[in-house]
C-alpha cells in the first residue's frame, strides 16, 4: 500500500479499496473503513487459505 486509498495485499489476498464509499471490501462482502482493521482480515484471511490448501495437500 503507498497511499492510503490503494487496495491492501497480503500473500494472495487483495481488499479492494471502494472510492464511493471510502473504504475496503472484505471477503465476506462487508465495508471496513478502518484501514489498520481491514489489513488484520486481510492477514486472517490470508493465514485460514494457506492452512486449507495444507489440509488438502495442495501447494500455496
């Protein structure tokens, strides 16, 4: 992230930043307009796909 309305990246997971509505889509579709609280979903989000690709024997 170099500004604070670009999307937020961590490993294979990208929040999309919403120009209207001033804030990041999550993957369950809600609205985060906390920046520091959209990046800990993207982290969460990022760690629950690397423990399921590793529970199916797939590489992440």
């Amino acid at each position: 992230m170099k500004s604070i309305y670009d999307s937020i990246r961590v490993g294979r997971v990208t929040l999309p930043y919403f120009y209207k509505r001033r804030g990041w889509i999550t993957p369950d579709n809600r609205l985060e307009k906390n920046a520091f609280k959209a990046q800990l979903i993207a982290e969460k989000e990022n760690e629950r796909l690397k423990l399921l690709a590793a529970s199916l024997g797939l590489s992440y």
